[in-house]
C-alpha cells in the first residue's frame, strides 16, 4: 500500500447497526478513508445511505460490490453472522484488505481458514473488536498496569440487560448454527477482553441457557475461564437481567475494582454524535468506578472512549504495512474458547 495521504477506499457491506452506526461514520471521522460503495437490498437503508453518503454508489447485492472491487483498498464486513466467512473469503480474492465484525467466523477452523487466505492473498485481514477501546476496558488496562491493585485473581466481566420479550429481529430467529445466540453476540466482546487482560486459558467452562419463552438460541450465559496465569474471569451475559451485575468487577490482593453501565459511544453513535464533538465517549462523574477496600475507596475517573483509534490504526497498518490494530489470530483464541463453552454447556 502506498503510504501516499490518498484516501483509502471502502467497500461497506451491511447497512445495519453495525455499517450504519459503527463503521460508516467511523470511516469517515478519520478523514483516512472514502466510502465508495455501500452494500444494502433493502430499500430503506438503501436510501438512508444514499442521504448520508452521496458519493457512494448504493448496491444491491455482494456481487455488484464485487464487480467495483478493482477500484477499491478495503472490504467492510458488517451483514449477519452466517456471511461474515464467505463474503471474507470473496474479499481477499478480489484482492481487498478486510475489516470483518464479529464473529469473524462461526469456528476455529473457519477463522484458521481465512487466517491462511489473507497471507496466501497478502492482504490484511483484522476483526472490528471495538470494545477494546471502551473507555472503562482502558480505563482496567491502565489499573492492571499500574499494580494498584495487587496480585489480580478475579475478573468478572458483564454485558446484562432487560429485554424478556423475543423480537422479529434476525438475531432472535436465528439458531447458534447460524451464529443466533447472546454467545455469538456478545461473547467475542466479553471473552477477547479477558485474553487481552490475562493471556490465553487452560479450561473453558460455561453454563449457557435459553430462559425467554419461544427462544431459539441461548439468551442467558456464564462463562468461566482459568487462566494459565491463574487468573478466573467469569463472563456474564443475558437478555433477562432485570438488575445488571457490574460491568466489571477486579479482586487482588490489595483491593477491588467496581464500575457500572456501558460505554457511551454505542448510543451517541446510534444518536448522531461523532467522535471530536463535544462530550463524544465521556463518561459522567456520576459513572465513574471505585477502587479500594472497606471503607477506604476512591473514585477512578474514566476515560474517555476511543473507537476511533480502530480506524486511524488502521490506516496506518495499510499504508505502512505494520499490524494492524486487531491481530485476527487472536479471533482464532476467542473462537476456541468459545466453541469449548458451547460444547461443554
């Protein structure tokens, strides 16, 4: 890739939650990237994208996108679960750079595939794992580093909420066979979070249970790690928290770490807010953590969040050739812990 200032040029597959909410605006703030193409059949989106990015040519299907690909830098993958490997797949052949949400894939095989077609392509192949710039996640990051805490034994990690009626949604329909489920939703989040904090497991356990009437894949899920470090994370997920956990929870040997609620970025995205505008990834005071024991604890402000330096690290990567910001095969670990809590649930 040219290190030239050129903009990178985009493929945007999905015009969804996540191409709409996350990667277009994102996309753009960087000022590194153009989109030129946007992938959507349905004809609401279809003209939300057309509003939003006029330059871009609004497509119908993956293989009218293909049929641009020459003119293109950089597929972004952002459809249901069930297309992220072959629309991956299709990407590297046409000789794409790829951005592909999670699950990049539904296996370890899978993912281990696509590992092997972007070096046997020579492109880059990351994972959009934005929670790794929540500002509460680096906000942990910056604690661990600084040993007020001690010795780290427990990390419980949480993303619970209230929703106890299914939906028409694609994600309520949808079996974990085709990558349904709060697992596959919120796993890759919860579990690459906890190898990133401690390094890899070495036993995987899970109890993952369907609790909403009608439901068709998992909605309310523990899952257990130990860590080769001998550090336990428990990672919680569910749609029928009628009171949510803490977001995180952090035990050493020289005190606690608690903090609530989530990130901010997700709903002032959803809301029209844009990285650089005032407030954008902020977190109140008044949602700050705490760290400590007994009685003695402190407030730790948090720190703003940061989903764009997924997108400036990457271009970076694809004009200079260094790693880009998520190494896939740190999907592959993510994969494998996974598939280990589904089948020894």
């Amino acid at each position: 890739m040219s290190t030239s200032a050129q903009p990178l040029r985009a493929l945007l597959f999905g015009y969804g939650l996540a191409g709409r909410v996350f990667h277009a605006p994102l996309l753009e703030a960087t000022g590194d990237y153009r989109i030129d193409v946007v992938v959507t059949s349905d004809p609401d989106r279809a003209a939300a994208a057309h509003a939003a990015h006029p330059g871009a040519k609004i497509v119908p299907d993956a293989d009218a996108a293909f049929a641009l690909a020459g003119d293109a830098d950089l597929a972004v993958v952002g459809t249901p679960n069930d297309t992220h490997v072959e629309l991956t797949r299709r990407a590297l052949g046409a000789g794409l750079h790829v951005v592909v949400d999670k699950p990049p894939a539904l296996t370890a095989a899978q993912m281990q595939g696509l590992i092997d077609a972007a070096e046997a392509a020579g492109r880059t192949l990351t994972v959009f794992q934005n929670r790794r710039w929540d500002g509460d996640f680096l906000t942990v990051r910056d604690l661990l580093a600084s040993g007020e805490l001690g010795d780290v034994f427990v990390f419980e990690s949480a993303f619970e909420w209230w929703k106890p009626e299914l939906t028409g949604r694609r994600k309520d329909r949808t079996t974990p066979a085709d990558g349904g489920g709060i697992v596959y939703d919120l796993g890759p989040h919860l579990v690459d979070q906890a190898l990133q904090l401690f390094g890899p497991v070495r036993a995987v356990r899970a109890e993952v249970d369907a609790r909403r009437a009608g439901a068709v894949n998992d909605d309310d899920v523990l899952i257990s790690l130990e860590h080769e470090s001998g550090v336990r994370s428990r990672l919680w997920m569910s749609s029928v928290a009628g009171q949510a956990r803490p977001r995180f929870m952090l035990r050493g040997t020289a005190g606690t770490y608690l903090a609530y609620g989530l990130d901010p970025q997700e709903p002032q995205l959803k809301d029209g807010l844009r990285p650089g505008d005032e407030g954008f990834g902020e977190y109140p005071r008044q949602r700050w953590g705490s760290i400590g024991a007994g009685a003695a604890t402190r407030e730790v402000p948090t720190r703003p969040g940061a989903y764009l330096s997924y997108y400036a690290e990457l271009a970076t990567a694809l004009r200079t050739g260094s790693r880009p910001p998520v190494d896939p095969r740190d999907s592959l670990a993510v994969l494998r812990v996974i598939e280990a809590a589904l089948a020894g649930s």
